[in-house]
C-alpha cells in the first residue's frame, strides 16, 4: 500500500466492524494511533519496525510468525496511557537534542548501508552529546522550575524499568498504566562520561549512569529559549513551537494483545 494511502485506510478502519492489525514500527504505530484514539477502536501490532518498542513492552513476539501465531491463539483488550507533546500524542517517547538529531541523520542517510552507517552515526552522537553543544532549558514541573543543561531530553510515556537488561530490553516501561511521565536528562562532561553513556544505551544500566537525571511528573512543561525545537515523537521528528506543554494520559487508547495463554512461550506477560 502506498504511504499516502494510509491516512485513508486508517480513517475507514476506525469505523470498520472488522479486528485491525497494523504492522509497522513505533512510527507507523504512532500513525494509526492517532486515527484510532478518537473512535475507540482496538486495535493490535505486529512489529516490523527497527526497535519496536511498544510491541515488546506488551511482550508481543519480535519474529512476524510467531506474533501472528500468538494473535490467533486469542486476543484481549488492554487500555494503555499515551503521552502527549503539545497537541501531538506519543506512544513511547519524545527526544529533544542529540536523540531527535541522530533521528534526523539516520532519515538524512537512509538507503546508506549499516556497516557504513553506523560508525558515521556513533560518531555522529559522540559529537553532539560534547558541552558546546547541550542546551539550557527550563523545566516546570508543578510549582518547581528546574533549569538544566542537556545533551538529551527524553520524555517517555511511563518511566523506563533502569534492571540493566540487555540491548532493547534496556527500554523496557515498567508500566504502560501508571499515568506518570518518565523525564530523563542526559549532560555529559567528558569524553569518558560519553563513550560510557554510549556503551550504556545497547548494554543496559544507562539509567544509573551519574550523568543521568531522573524525574516523574503528570505534565511538564518545556522551555528552551527558543522559538523552536527539532524533537522526535515515537522516532519521528518534527520542529515544535516552544514553550511545550507534556502531559499523560491515562489508559486512553485501547490495544489488541495475544491473551497470555498464546505467548506463554515467550515467557512474558504485558503490564
């Protein structure tokens, strides 16, 4: 299906009688989240994306078969919260700063092999998380207002789970109904505070580096000092007029996940 057609095929599948299956990445969940939210309708996932993140926090099988078998062994319902950056919603997480850019330079570069891509890309992130480049911005969180330098912003949808899994497991959410924000802030000072926040990200434990400050709020709004800002909403990015407001949702949008007996092999059950 061509990518221009599917606005249109969401909005008949919003008011269709018949199950919805979307497969795609965060993105594309994103997409069809935003067509679905209004009418109610549940909808599931088959991950086909680069991280997939969403479908591994409903512990949604990674492999396409697998994630097909488990949905026809049954299905439940499961509302989740969704977060919201202005008046767009995110699913997993907004990035402001070095995550946002590195998105921006992997979509500048796409077609570009990985063993070519990767290492531009590594140095790429090296680069920008170094002092000269992080920001100062203001972060109002209630009656408290904190002004920090960042490297990184990242807003997720639920706090991360910081156990030090490996690889993607590291962005497991603790909860996708907890109703909170997980507000993470990132201000490398050193070469050495770098490589060990990049050697963190795929391993695990990046959530208890020193460089790393932790918040949970409801809303919070961002102030950057400038008009505007390159931020990424679930990997997509998008410029945003600042100041922006963040806000959670709470179990506003309904999923379709295979019932636990179908993934028991899996070893996993959805939170």
């Amino acid at each position: 299906m061509p990518p221009d057609d599917l606005p249109e095929r969401l909005r008949e599948a919003a008011g269709g009688e018949h199950p919805v299956l979307i497969g795609g990445g965060d993105g594309s969940i994103k997409c069809c989240a935003e067509h679905m939210l209004e009418s109610k309708k549940p909808f599931g996932i088959l991950p086909l994306g680069t991280m997939n993140l969403l479908a591994r926090d409903m512990n949604i099988p990674p492999a396409l078969e697998d994630a097909l078998k488990a949905y026809a062994a049954g299905v439940e319902e499961v509302a989740i919260d969704v977060g919201w950056a202005g008046e767009e919603l995110f699913l997993c997480c907004a990035a402001l700063g070095m995550l946002a850019e590195s998105s921006a330079f992997r979509e500048a570069n796409r077609g570009t092999h990985e063993l070519v891509l990767l290492p531009r890309l590594t140095a790429f992130v090296f680069n920008k998380m170094d002092p000269v480049f992080q920001r100062r911005v203001w972060l109002t969180m209630g009656r408290k207002k904190r002004h920090i330098n960042t490297a990184m912003l990242v807003v997720s949808s639920n706090p991360f789970d910081k156990s030090g899994n490996w690889m993607m497991e590291s962005f497991r959410r603790t909860s996708l109904q907890g109703g909170a924000l997980g507000i993470y802030s990132a201000a490398p000072a050193s070469a050495w505070d770098k490589l060990r926040l990049i050697l963190s990200l795929p391993t695990g434990g990046w959530g208890r580096d020193p460089v790393v400050r932790e918040w949970q709020a409801r809303e919070m709004v961002l102030h950057s000092g400038h008009k505007e800002e390159l931020i990424s909403l679930d990997g997509e990015t998008r410029t945003v007029t600042m100041p922006l407001h963040f806000r959670s949702e709470p179990k506003a949008l309904n999923l379709l996940v295979p019932a636990p007996g179908g993934i028991q092999a899996e070893g996993g059950s959805h939170g």
